[in-house]
C-alpha cells in the first residue's frame, strides 16, 4: 500500500532534517503504528503521506503509484483524522458533516450514520465550539470515514477520550482493518498501539530506531520470567521464577500451596522496549 525509500525533509529556516532517510513499507490491510515522543517526526511523515509537504528527499509510493504524480483523485482514497480538530466551530456537527460531504464525487456515508459510530448522535445539533476536546476529536475521525476510505491516517486517535470512547474508538478501527483497509497510526500511546497494531516503527529525532510486531518485539526484549504474589503472615509477597522447567520448580511448586494470589509473565511494555532500544522516553 505505501513504500517509502530515503526520506528526508527539513522546515524552511532550519539546517536539520525533520526526518532523515526513512525506510518502511505498509501492507495492504494492515495497521501500522508509527510510535515516538513529541517532535521525533512522526506528524511531519504523515503530512508527507497524505501530501501536505512537497519539496521532500527520497520517493514515497502510494496505491503503487509515485505520491508526486497523485492530483486531487488521492483524497477520494484516502481519510485523514488530524490530531487537532479543524471543524467550523460556528457550524453544527450535522452542518460540518454535511458540507465535507459535498466535496466528495464518490459514495458517502449520512451525516447521522457517521455520529452514530463515534458515539455523538446526540449530539449532531450542537455547534462544535460547545464540543469538548474529545468530541471533537471523535468528530474528526467521523469525517475521516465519510467517504469509505481504502486508506486511513489516524494521528492520536485516542487523545482526549475517556475510557469508554477510547474504547469504542479502538473498536472502530479494528473494524476499519477487517474491512480489509489499511490504517497509519501515529501515537505516543505505547497501550493503544499495542492493542491495534501489526507492525510498529519506533521513531527519535526523524529516524527509525526499528520495525517489528508488537508480540515479536515483546518476546525478544522480555525476562522470561513468572512473577507470583502471595501472602505470608499477613504480608504480600513477591517473587520470580524462570519460565523454562516451571513446572519442575520445587519452590514454585510448594509456592502454591500457600495462599497464591497472582501469577504473571514479566513481558516487557512497548514503552519498556522503546526506552531500552532508543535511551528515551515518551515525553
């Protein structure tokens, strides 16, 4: 779905690239997380992607298609839910809805349809300057959807959601994966990509430090270990033990027969493996 060779882009009045020689491919039907602190160069490669940003380095395709050949035809292919809302906050929702809608040649889907699967039926008259953070935030993903995009950008989808419509949210577009579309997901949020993604790239400082799947990251950066809690005269107790010939172990065995509380495996975060793969946190 998206090849990207080399690429490179620096900001008008800088000296340093924003990003720096990437390289990474996206499968079709795939959601692949692109994961790193504020300013590492993870919205700068998405505005490359969805053609916010010319006059860049390397070659990126997309739909095996050159990205500076595509015209105006790539947006009826493409959705794109910007991390800060940009609605008419004067407008309704319904209103905001309804005139995207009109730019589109192609099929798409109501106005009231798209609020339903965000969770703002409700909500459709209001005007969005009333919207919270995350009502709007919901709004943009909404709008994303509207014209049943082969391709998705999502950057911070998740931002400013409470849990019950992060989760619906989550929801929403692993149904947008089984419906075979492919989505590019930038985020800071180590849990929501290890929820989603197939693939994550870790990026700092507009390089990636590395491309795997979530589980295979978690197995190869983890303690194989077993951690059990348990309660010994009142006091809770912790104490690990090796995953290979636990069930040999004599202490675990006798472990549990006295009072087991939890057990389990110490697998390593995607936030533990970023900081030990690139030295840096998320912040």
């Amino acid at each position: 779905m998206i090849n990207v060779n080399e690429l490179s882009y620096t900001y008008t009045n800088t000296t340093r690239p924003a990003v720096n020689g990437l390289n990474f491919h996206i499968e079709r039907g795939e959601i692949f997380g692109f994961l790193g602190p504020s300013g590492a160069g993870k919205s700068t490669t998405q505005k490359v992607l969805i053609g916010l940003l010319r006059g860049f380095q390397g070659r990126v395709t997309v739909f095996e298609r050159d990205l500076s050949t595509w015209d105006s035809a790539y947006y009826e292919r493409i959705g794109v839910s910007f991390e800060v809302p940009n609605h008419y906050l004067k407008l309704t929702a319904l209103e905001n809805l309804t005139y995207f809608r009109s730019l589109y040649a192609g099929e798409t889907l109501a106005p009231q349809e798209l609020l339903e699967l965000v969770g703002l039926e409700n909500d459709g008259a209001m005007p969005v300057s009333q919207y919270s953070k995350g009502m709007k935030n919901r709004l943009n993903v909404a709008r994303a959807l509207m014209h049943n995009p082969e391709l998705i950008f999502m950057d911070e989808p998740t931002a400013g959601l409470d849990p019950v419509n992060a989760r619906r949210i989550k929801e929403l577009i692993k149904a947008q994966k089984n419906a075979g579309k492919t989505i590019f997901l930038t985020t800071h949020d180590m849990i929501v990509a290890d929820e989603l993604c197939d693939r994550v790239a870790f990026i700092v400082d507009g390089q990636i430090a590395l491309i795997d799947a979530p589980r295979t990251l978690k197995l190869q950066y983890g303690v194989p270990n077993v951690r059990v809690e348990y309660r010994t005269n009142s006091h809770r107790e912790t104490q690990e033990f090796p995953l290979t010939g636990l069930g040999e172990n004599p202490a675990f065995l006798e472990l549990l027969q006295n009072g087991v509380e939890t057990i389990h495996t110490t697998e390593a975060s995607l936030e533990d493996i970023f900081i030990q793969v690139t030295g840096r946190g998320l912040s």
